[in-house]
C-alpha cells in the first residue's frame, strides 16, 4: 500500500496558468513520471504531458521538478523527502503548448542551422577509416538524447529571450566540437562558424548544463572549453591571422560566388573564406533565404490510407516519405537542391 503525497503541476497553456495542488499515492520505487501518469488517470485525465520510452533514452519527459531541469523518468520518488511537497513544472526556456508541454522548435531550428559532417572528396563510402583514439573522443558527445535539459538551463537564452536567434546552445557546441575533432570532416571552419554564427563567445562556462545532463556528458569540460580555446587559437595568434589574410583567397572563389553556390548564400557558413555577417547582424531576409523561419507553423500528422480491409496498401507503406510532419520543417524537399545544401558535398555543382 502506496502513502499519499503532495504535489503541486503547473496547468495551463500559451495564455498563463498557475501551480495546482494535487494528493497522490506513491509506490515504492516509482518515479517522477509513473505519478504524472497516475494522475492522469484519477485526478486529472486532461493533464498534458509528452514522454515515450520511459526509459531515459529517448529525451521526451523533460520537465522541471523543484526548480531542476530533470527528466520525469529518471527522477525516483525516494530522493525526496516523505513530508517534501514536489513541485512539477514546464520548461522554462521555452514557449508552453500546454500544461508540462512545451514547443522545443527553437532546438530543431539551431539543428538545421547547424554544417552537417562534409565526407572527404576522395574518399568513396565504404573506404572511411578511423584510429580507436579518434571514435573515442568524439563517442561521448554521440551519446546525448536531445532532451534539450542543457539548452533549457542555459541563462543565455533562458534569462534573455533576444540571445535566441544568434545563440545555438550546448547541445549543438557540443556537435560542432564533436565534428572539429573528426579526422574526416573536409570543412576546416567549424571553429570560425562556431565563433561567428552560433554564438561561442555567449557562453561563459558556467558548467550549468553538464550538471543537468542525464547523460553525464562533460559538456563544459570536453567540448566547449576545447572549443573555444581552438577559437583563441585561430583568431588572436598574430601568425595565423597573417596566414589567414595572405592565404585568404582562393583562385576559384570568384567563379563560385558569381555561379551562386552554397557558400555565396547571405548568413550561410563560410566554406571558401568569403566573410559573412555574425548570426545578430543578420536581417529577415537574409534568415529566409538561410532556410530558417521562426514563426513556421507546422502541419498536422497526416494518418496512412488504409484499405477496407484494414491493411496499409503497399504503395503507401513502400512510399519514401512519412506522413508527420518532420521536426526539420515543412518546407523541406528531398533530395535537397544543391543550393539548400549547407555544406560543401563533393558531388555538388
């Protein structure tokens, strides 16, 4: 027999709320989320909260509880105190939908802002080779589930909502750290394009985002620190820059700015040296042109044609694209022409 204890859940949606007091019974070895769900089934039946594996991997029941950006699942009821009153709250970085639901869209928007890894021009698939040494520094940052809990307490976008459209987060640092240390990756300005355009010097090492990792990533320590000392590196050695500025042009950048290519996209990553504005200089235009729309409202899951019969048709279950709407946006085509491409793919015109 389960003892009742006391929580308070945020209940609201875009237009306020406010804490509501709940008394629930709780179970030896219980967490977080079982008591989310057995509210859900007594007190409060409309109560939103979004989750999936309950199992810690797939990042879906990110919440705050007492004040600590946790994952529900993973958060077991003994480590409070019998006479403690759990308090159960949205994250508070981003906009709520309702109830414990929040629109994370901002993460997948840093996502598709983000250079994807560019495959060495003479190499085909297949013929990729690694040391051990170099899969092991990268395998940590492999690991991250995308519960966003480090973007989430963040103060420099959670206590300043206008760092957002210049600031990417830890989550995507700790990407762009994972490919700068990649033996494969061609693109050799991930530490420029970190600087520039996502927003690297924001970040003050406060380490407030590897304490909420559920994962135990060392995000501070192994990624961003590194980063931004190879960022130093590259930008204030007297020696580099003089190479930089001497070695700056290369014979063909006039042809590849002038035929339009992805590196002559206004706000795109700088793959040839060419200079492009920083991330906060950026006008509206030049955002749209990026592919990047803040305010983009996304279609509804459309379900799968089912015959009469019951069955999915092969036709649909053998079509290439699915039939929710993709966290990247609606507007996406695939495959994608050349001149969205974000990166300088060998077989690109």
């Amino acid at each position: 027999m389960g003892t009742k204890r006391q929580f308070k859940v945020w209940r609201g949606d875009e237009t306020g709320g406010d804490l509501q007091d709940y008394q629930v019974e709780v179970n030896e070895g219980e967490v977080v989320l079982d008591i989310i769900h057995r509210l859900q089934a007594t007190d409060a039946p409309d109560l939103a909260c979004r989750w999936n594996c309950k199992a810690g991997k797939c990042g879906s029941c990110s919440m705050e509880i007492n004040g600590m950006p946790r994952l529900g699942c993973m958060t077991r009821m003994s480590t409070f105190e019998e006479n403690e009153t759990i308090t159960v709250t949205p994250l508070r970085t981003f906009p709520v939908i309702r109830d414990l639901v929040t629109d994370v869209s901002f993460n997948y928007e840093k996502a598709r802002e983000t250079p994807a890894f560019a495959p060495p021009e003479d190499l085909a698939p297949g013929q990729y080779r690694m040391q051990q040494v170099d899969v092991e520094r990268s395998q940590e940052f492999r690991k991250c589930i995308e519960c966003f809990l480090c973007q989430n307490t963040c103060h420099v976008v959670r206590d300043h909502e206008e760092n957002k459209k210049a600031f990417a987060g830890p989550r995507y640092f700790i990407r762009a750290a994972e490919l700068d240390m990649h033996p494969l990756d061609a693109r050799d300005d991930r530490k420029t394009y970190a600087q520039q355009h996502q927003g690297l010097g924001y970040c003050n090492i406060t380490k407030c985002c590897t304490e909420v990792c559920p994962e135990h990533i060392k995000i501070t320590d192994n990624a961003i620190i590194p980063m931004k000392e190879r960022v130093v590196d590259r930008k204030f050695d007297p020696l580099v820059w003089l190479g930089s500025k001497i070695f700056r042009r290369h014979p063909d950048d006039d042809e590849l700015v002038q035929s339009g290519s992805a590196h002559s996209v206004p706000g795109g990553p700088s793959g040839t040296g060419v200079d492009l504005p920083d991330a906060h200089e950026r006008s509206e235009e030049q955002e749209v042109e990026r592919g990047v729309n803040w305010h983009r409202r996304l279609a509804p899951a459309q379900l799968p044609a089912v015959g009469a019969n019951g069955r999915l048709g092969v036709s649909e279950a053998a079509f290439d694209r699915s039939g929710a709407a993709s966290p990247f946006g609606d507007d996406v085509e695939f495959p994608l022409r050349p001149r969205d491409l974000n990166y300088a793919h060998p077989d690109q015109d």
